[in-house]
C-alpha cells in the first residue's frame, strides 16, 4: 500500500502528527478526536490503518505510562 491508498482523514492525521512532537509530548487521543471533530474510536482506527498502509511514515511506541508517535508527512 502506498500513501495513494490513505483516507482523506488519515492523510490528514499523518500531516497534523508530523507536525506535532508526540515523542516529547504524549499523545492523546482525545485530543486527536476533538481537533478533527470525530469519535476516538475513528482516530484508533486512522492509526491502526496508517500503520498498516505507510508503515515506514509513522512509528508508534510506549513510553512512561503513554503513547508516542512520530509520523512524516509525505
């Protein structure tokens, strides 16, 4: 898969992490949800399918007790 095959939405949430520093500050999907004005189970489900879809753009780990993430835009 390729960044041709993203959602307009996960095209969007690639951009909007690649701009951010979630590595120094922790994610939140609550946050995410709120800023694109969907559930968090839509936000879940964007990153499970980036991970998938353009793997090398975005890397997701633990981290203290949070989620980090660290995505390139394309």
């Amino acid at each position: 898969m390729a960044v041709e095959d993203l959602t307009k939405f996960e095209s969007r949430l690639l951009k909007w992490i690649s701009k951010s520093d979630f590595e120094k500050v922790a994610w939140s999907t609550a946050r995410a949800a709120k800023a694109f004005e969907v559930d968090e189970d839509e936000v879940y489900d964007a990153l499970a399918a980036l991970t998938l879809k353009v793997p090398r753009l975005i890397y997701i780990h633990y981290r203290d007790g949070s989620i980090r993430i660290i995505g390139e835009a394309p």
